[in-house]
C-alpha cells in the first residue's frame, strides 16, 4: 500500500458484453496531490480506466479504492456521486439550458455566489456569469467545465482528453493553469491524452497502455528511457503518425496530389 | 460462478425490480393470448376454418399488396416532387400531404361511398356535365385498397420525404458531374438511399392495414379483424378470437420479417448534414412539367383529402340541426379526457421504463423494454382480446381468493380501455423519448451525478428539462392515435362511455351515414390542430439546432 494513497486498484477487469476484454488484470497506486498521465492507443482502455474510477462502470472483477476506502469490489459499488471525484468529460457536458454561473452552482450546497465568484475568478472567466454554453468558444467551456468540477472540492481530479479540441496556443495556455490550479487546491489529477507534450508539460508521473494493460508506469523524468522499450516506441510512433497525417492535411498539399508525377 | 452471483447481487437495485414489474405489466394481454393457446381451440373453430379462414387470409394479403403498391407510388412521388423541385404553392402542398392522416381511414370510406354512391355528390356532378353514369360500384376490395391507400400513404410520404431531403447537395451534384440525368439520380441514387425510409413508412401502412376494422366492417370485406369481431360478438367463442388473432400475429412476424429481409442491412447514414438541400438548390418548373408535377401531387391531395372533407361538409351541413347537441358536447368532452389521462399515463410510463432501465445495472432485464412496446405492431382488436381474457381471469382470482368482485372496474369504468390505450401506444412515446435521450447524451446526466446529485435530481433538473420538445411533441402523436383508435375502443369501451370516433361508427353502422359527419369533423379538426402544433414544435427545435 502506497502511504498517503489517493487511489488503489487491484486486478481490475472489465469487458464489454462479456467478449471484448478492454481492461484484466489492471493494478495502479496513485499517491495524493500528484498528477499522472495516461497515454495509449485507441481502444487501449483509457476512458474506460476512467469511468471505472468515477464509477460510471461496473467492473467485472477486482479491487478501487479511493482515499483508502473500497468503492468497489464483487461485492459492493459506491455511486458515482457518493465518491467525490471531479471528472471533466472530452465534449465537456456542460448542462446547455443552464448559465455558466447555474452549471457552477449545480454541486454546490452553501455560499453559493461566493464560491462561483472565487471558482470564476480562478479559471478566467470573470463575467460570463450569465452566458449559456452555445455563447462560449471550446476554451471557454473547458474552463467552465473544470470550475463546476471543482466547486464539488474533489478528492481526484479526472480528465478525459481534455487539451484534445483546443488549438495549440490555447491548450499550451489552459495545460499550464490547470496544473497551478491542482496544485494550488492540493488535490490529484488523472488525465488522458493523445499529446505526449501534454504529459512532459504537466504531469509527475506517466502511465503507457496497451491492449487493457499498463506497459510502463514512471515518473516523467524517466520518460526518455521509455524509448527503449518495444512497445512504447510503437505507442509514441502511432501517436506521431496520427498527429502527422493531420499535419500534412494541412501543411502538404502539394504532396495529396494522385497526379503529381 | 460464485463471481457472477455475486455480481447480480451486487447489480440488482430496486430499479431492475420497477423494470420487470412495468414490462410485464405491459404485456400481460400478449402473455395472456400465448398462455390461452395452450387451453385448445374453441368450439366454433372448425366451422371458421371451413367457411372463414382462407377468405380472411386471401383478403387480408390482397390488402397489403394492393395498399402497399399504392402508398409507395402516392407516397414516394409526391416526397420527390416537393424536395427536388421549386413550383407554385410547394410550400402549402407540402403541409396539406401530411392532411390526409387526420381523417381516420373508416371515415374516409363512408365519404366515398356519400361521393360515387347512388345520388351521390360526385356522381351527381359528372351527371351535370354530361356524364350518364348511375353509381361506381365502391364498396368492394378495390374499394377498400383506394381508401386505405388514400388514407394512409402520409406514412410513406413523411419517411421518405425526411430522406430525399436529408441528401446532401454534394452526392447530387457529384452524380451530376458524373453525367446522370435527373431520372438516372433518382433511380440509382436518391431511391436506394431512401429505401429504408420507404419501407419503415410501408411497416407503418401494413400496421394500420391490419388494424383497419371500421373501413373493412362497412364494405363488407372479411379480413382478420374484422372475423376476430365476428367469432367473438356473433359467434361468441373468445377462444377462437385468441386464436385468430394468433394467426394475425403470426403474420405481422412474416410481414416484419419480409420487409428486414429487403431492407438487408442497409442503413445508410448521410454525411454532411449541413450540406443538405436549400429551395436555391432545387429545380424551378415551368410548362408542361410544371403541370406533371401538380398532377403528382394533386391526386393524393385531391382523393386523400379534398374529396372526403368536401362530402364531410355536405353532410354536415345537412345534418347538423339533429346532430350537433349537448350529448355532442359530452362525447367530445370524454374523447378528449380519455385521450388526454391515456397520453399522460403513456408518458408517464415511457419515462419510468426508459429511466428505470438505465439505472438498473442488469442488462438481461432490457428485454422487458421491448416486451412492453411490442402493442403498436399488435393490431387493436388482438389487445381487445387479451385484455377481455386476463381480464377475465384477475375477476375469478379475486373473487376466489379473497372474495372481491372487482367486475365493475372492468365492465363499468374506463380503467381497462385506458390499460389497453397504454399497452397499444405506448411504442409512440417510448421510442422517440429514448432516442431523444440519447441524443442529450449520456455524459450530461454523468456529470450530474459526479456533481452530487442523485438519479431523480438529475432527471428533473437535467434530463427533462432539455426533452421538453420531444415530450410534448410525441404526446400529441400518441393524443392523436387514441382520439383516432376504434377497434381497440369498440370492444373495450364501458356501456356509458363513448368517444367521437365510436359514435361516428355507429351513426354509419346505423345507415344514417350523413350524422357520421359532424363528429367525424371535430375528430378531424382536432387533429389538423394537434399536427400543426407538432409541426411548429419541430420547426421551432430545428431552429434551435
């Protein structure tokens, strides 16, 4: 057991429809107030990984615990609103008939226009109070999204993908105020990515997965002799690949050319 | 193993148990009729096999092939010409082909007979132009064809149009590019694509068909619905009604089947939704085609619509002294408040199932969904017949089990009608609701509950607020269908109780057909009313988006 543990998980396993196996066997300790990263092909099971912890899945087998307390196990399983885990989801979900400052409110039960002030205040966002979601661009609605989780005061911070829809100078931007902001709070935060920067910029430690499995888990100052290992190589250069051939689209059209002798 | 248990266990809450519960609730009447057949065929079973049956089956196919061919030629014609050509008056042709569906199809039939009967208005309008013609023999199976067809190609007409004019810009000009003439288009493009569509809108016609009583009954052609009536009230052999009406099932099966088996697996989703069809991109009409294209979309308007109201006013007009009183008055105020507790009740229900069945965790128990939305495929009278049997069996069980006569709920209160409205409509709310909620996404109420709140918080506060447009505007679907419904009312509804459709019924099962006229037309206004409400909802959410 790690001391000062935030989060433990012991040979967790989850298929879908009984067939696809998405993650066996899975262990992971996570000590408090750090931050990690996940990293991995699609269907590798990141988001499920996820949505285990938050417990918006049902495991097939094995262990979570969350701030040393069983949240789910063969025998019981704690609802997700009983677990105190913040979790911004990649398209966000912010509530469209509701304003900013009453998706803000949604968790929150005393002090409410004092906290979303300060919740405002902290993500950038000083008045919009009154805007509905379709009035903000994607960087906004992320913001908006991090302070209506974190108006619940989570113990564990998830984020599925969150830099994902952001254009560079943004996500380089909002990457570094929500690691100010986690660390600030001293809380934890759990977060995907397709971007390999993300995690160098952000995150103390780094987890690659593979077919449902962890292939390496290390601290982020480790990172450069992950490349020699077979299988991570592979996960970063199909990382590469994909986010080259979106480059080229755009930067080398000369090159789509089926003409071009 | 131990693991699986414990994991049902562990999955099993109280809302897998609100799920069973609903579903078989729901079902009973369909459970009902499987377990009868169990119980051996009923006296007059014999004689209907000897006499009936075969008639039954050849009329009942002859009307499906013979609607089927015809909705599909209005149905489809029409959608093409509205979405791909720009002429005179499009917009309110567009919206009066949608008409047709307000007038119930019995309705329709005792207008046509009032139209080309001896005397009869039309007839008599083509005498004064010359015309020596007495009377068109109607009331026949080619009769009932042109009625039901008239009545009901809006099914084929509305799924089809949605997909015509659902294709993008881009696969058009790409198959114009590439040479095709406009007919080429549609016969190797615009058609396969909404071939589907086409053949959802002909399942919808087949139903209805099927379900037809009132038409069928007043010209005389024995179909299944009309022999379950028959073996029945005349016969008085309910055994043998549950059998015929398992035969009736049976070939709602083949029918379903026969139409997946066409349709393959071909579910064409069209990219580039927001490239689709603007009226600058369709074709502007002059001439000759201008001409084509009225008489296209004139016919269906012209027999479906025109025609039938136009006699419907005549009558009334010459009816409405005698019939239009304080009894009218009283019977419109008991349609509208069954119709409007049944559609409460049907949402109410559709919401418990779809949100009861999420918050369970055991997926083997979904099928009970299914169980409870399988009535719109069951025509009314099947349901009359179950619900009469379990019925009749929760009357026994109470009385000798705890010695309660509870016969008068059954036989004097609308409660049973009402279950069996549920029963029968509850797919109309049930499966646009569900798809509905699954389009607000399941990652907003997700949120909510990582945001502390519980499942029912979450569903006043989240989920019903962002269905409102679909909840009210399938709840106006499903008011219409039980203002329309006679078959299932017929036999279901207590002496003291009666409904505008019934009573238009029984004033043309009387011959006094004219008196049909006024309540059929309140019938008929209410609706148009109801269908441009839903109309401007649907608009007003398209703007939305």
């Amino acid at each position: 057991m790690v001391v000062n543990s935030i989060l433990e998980i012991s040979e967790l396993s989850k298929s879908y429809d009984g067939k696809v196996k998405v993650l066996s066997d899975f262990n992971f300790n996570m000590e408090h107030g750090k931050i990690c990263a996940i990293v991995g092909e699609s269907g590798s099971g990141k988001s499920t990984l996820l949505r285990l912890i938050a417990g918006l899945e049902r495991p097939e087998g094995g262990e979570i615990k969350i701030a040393q307390s069983i949240v789910s196990d063969n025998t019981k399983i704690v609802q997700p609103q009983l677990r105190n885990i913040g979790f911004v989801f990649q398209d966000f979900a912010l509530f469209p008939h509701l304003t900013v400052e009453q998706n803000i409110a949604y968790g929150i039960k005393n002090n409410k226009s004092k906290i979303i002030d300060k919740l405002l205040k902290l993500v950038k966002m000083e008045g919009y109070n009154k805007s509905y979601p379709s009035q903000l661009s994607g960087g906004q609605e992320q913001r908006v999204a991090l302070a209506r989780t974190l108006a619940i005061e989570p113990k564990l911070l998830l984020l599925d993908e969150p830099f994902s829809s952001l254009d560079v100078g943004l996500r380089s931007i909002l990457r570094k105020e929500i690691k100010g902001i986690v660390k600030k709070l001293n809380t934890s935060l759990i977060f995907i990515t397709h971007d390999i920067s993300d995690a160098i910029d952000i995150a103390d430690e780094i987890i690659f997965l593979k077919n449902g499995k962890i292939v390496q888990h290390s601290p982020i100052s480790e990172l450069s002799k992950s490349s020699e290992n077979e299988d991570i190589s592979n996960i970063m250069s199909e990382l590469k690949a994909n986010m080259e051939g979106v480059l080229n689209l755009f930067q080398k059209p000369d090159e789509s050319n089926v003409f071009k002798e | 193993m131990l693991n699986k248990l414990n994991r049902i266990r562990r999955d099993f809450n109280q809302w897998s148990l609100f799920t069973a519960a609903i579903g078989f609730f729901i079902a009973i009447p369909i459970l009902t009729i499987t377990v009868y057949l169990f119980d051996g065929v009923g006296d007059m079973w014999e004689h209907i096999v000897d006499y009936f049956l075969l008639e039954y089956l050849q009329n009942s196919i002859v009307l499906l092939i013979g609607t089927g061919i015809l909705t599909t030629l209005l149905g489809t014609s029409s959608a093409w010409v509205i979405s791909n050509y720009n002429f005179p008056l499009r917009s309110a042709l567009k919206w009066l082909l949608f008409l047709p569906l307000a007038i119930p199809s019995y309705i329709v039939a005792y207008a046509y007979v009032g139209l080309l009967g001896n005397g009869g208005s039309l007839i008599g309008c083509l005498q004064t132009i010359g015309f020596s013609i007495q009377k068109i023999d109607f009331m026949n199976i080619y009769g009932l064809i042109w009625v039901l067809s008239f009545s009901l190609f809006p099914y084929v007409y509305a799924s089809s149009l949605a997909m015509f004019s659902s294709i993008p810009r881009s696969i058009r000009e790409s198959s114009e590019i590439l040479g095709a003439s406009n007919w080429r288009y549609l016969r190797s493009v615009a058609f396969p694509l909404a071939s589907p569509a086409i053949i959802s809108g002909l399942f919808l016609v087949f139903m209805e068909v099927l379900n037809d009583y009132g038409a069928a009954k007043y010209y005389g052609i024995n179909t299944f619905t009309t022999g379950i009536f028959r073996t029945w009230t005349m016969l008085e052999d309910l055994q043998s009604a549950v059998y015929l009406s398992a035969l009736l099932i049976v070939m709602v099966v083949i029918i379903n089947t026969l139409l997946k088996w066409q349709r393959g697996s071909k579910s064409y989703a069209v990219k580039g939704s927001t490239d689709q069809l603007k009226s600058t991109d369709r074709i502007d009409l002059k001439g000759n085609k201008l001409l084509l294209v009225w008489i296209i979309v004139g016919i269906p308007i012209l027999f479906g619509l025109l025609l039938p109201l136009g006699q419907l006013f005549y009558w009334a007009t010459l009816t409405y002294k005698k019939t239009f009183n304080i009894e009218l008055l009283q019977i419109a105020g008991q349609s509208f408040t069954i119709a409007l507790v049944t559609t409460i009740l049907i949402i109410l229900t559709s919401l418990a199932l779809i949100y009861f069945s999420r918050w369970n965790h055991l997926k083997s128990l979904h099928f009970f969904k299914k169980v409870a939305t399988i009535g719109y495929v069951i025509p009314g009278a099947i349901i009359g017949i179950g619900v009469i049997r379990s019925g009749q069996s929760f009357i026994t069980f109470f009385d000798d089990v705890f010695s309660l006569e509870i016969g008068f709920l059954f036989y004097s209160s609308s409660v049973v009608l009402i279950y069996a409205y549920v029963f029968r409509f509850l797919a109309v709310v049930f499966h646009p609701l569900e798809a509905n909620s699954l389009k607000v996404g399941k990652n907003i109420s997700e949120a909510s509950y990582l945001l502390n709140a519980g499942k029912i918080k979450t569903l006043f506060n989240i989920e019903l607020p962002l269905l409102r447009t679909a909840l009210l505007t399938s709840g106006i679907l499903v008011f219409i269908d039980v203002l329309k419904e006679l078959p299932l009312t017929l036999i279901l509804k207590p002496y003291n109780v009666q409904t505008l459709a019934v009573k238009a019924y029984e004033y043309a099962d009387d011959e006094r057909v004219a008196q049909a006229a006024l309540p059929a037309l309140m019938l008929i206004f209410t609706i148009t009313i109801a269908m441009a409400f839903v109309s401007y909802l649907q608009k007003r959410e398209k703007l939305n988006i």
